[in-house]
C-alpha cells in the first residue's frame, strides 16, 4: 500500500499558483520551496471557514449564492477585511437612500457668498 506522505493531495491547491499568486506581491522576493506547501494548507483552511461562514448564512442549504458570502462578510468580524471587494449587493434605490441619509448626517461647511 502507498505511503500517504508520498501520495499527492486530490484537494490540494495548485502549488505553481500558489507561488505565482505569491510573487506577484510586491512585498515577496524568493519563495521556498518548502513555504508552498505550508501556505497551500493555510488557503485551504481559509477557504473551509470562509464557505462554511458563508453556508451558516445561506438561506437555501442546497448552494451557496454571492449574497451568502457577502452577509457572512459583513457579520463575521475575521472577515471583515474582505468588505470593500464583496459588498453586498444594493438595489439602486437603497444605494440613493444611503447616500440622502448620510448626506442629510454629515455636517457641510459653509460655501462663501460668490463675489461680485
């Protein structure tokens, strides 16, 4: 029987775009080898949380719809960060409303009277 160590991982992540996504960072020069491996578990538990948040919030259990992942992300504070790149989704007219309530909250400073 095959050792499980050397058998590769069916849910693995590819590791070639993992270091691709990786370099891509300005931040990164050299990716090791053994760091891949490392960071490809790390996507993939990150991933299982995040869909398993996104399904404690799903409506229908039978699939996970863009409105699940996004009220997951706007109520689950460790996910939070991911805000501005998976808004919820907002009719035109709640947008309009949004902007009125928060226009009519927001202090504005007084324009000088044009000159003549």
């Amino acid at each position: 029987m095959e050792d499980q160590k050397s058998r590769p991982r069916d849910d693995c992540l590819p590791l070639s775009k993992i270091r691709t996504i990786m370099k891509s960072s300005p931040d990164i020069e050299l990716v090791s080898q053994e760091s891949l491996p490392i960071v490809c578990r790390a996507t993939e538990m990150f991933i299982q949380h995040f869909i398993t948040q996104a399904y404690v919030h799903s409506k229908n259990k039978k699939a996970i719809e863009y409105a699940d992942i996004a009220v997951a992300v706007e109520n689950e504070e460790n996910l939070s960060f991911l805000a501005d790149i998976l808004p919820r989704k907002r009719l035109a007219g709640e947008c309009v409303d949004l902007t009125k309530k928060k226009a009519a909250t927001t202090p504005t400073k007084a324009e000088p009277a044009p000159q003549r």
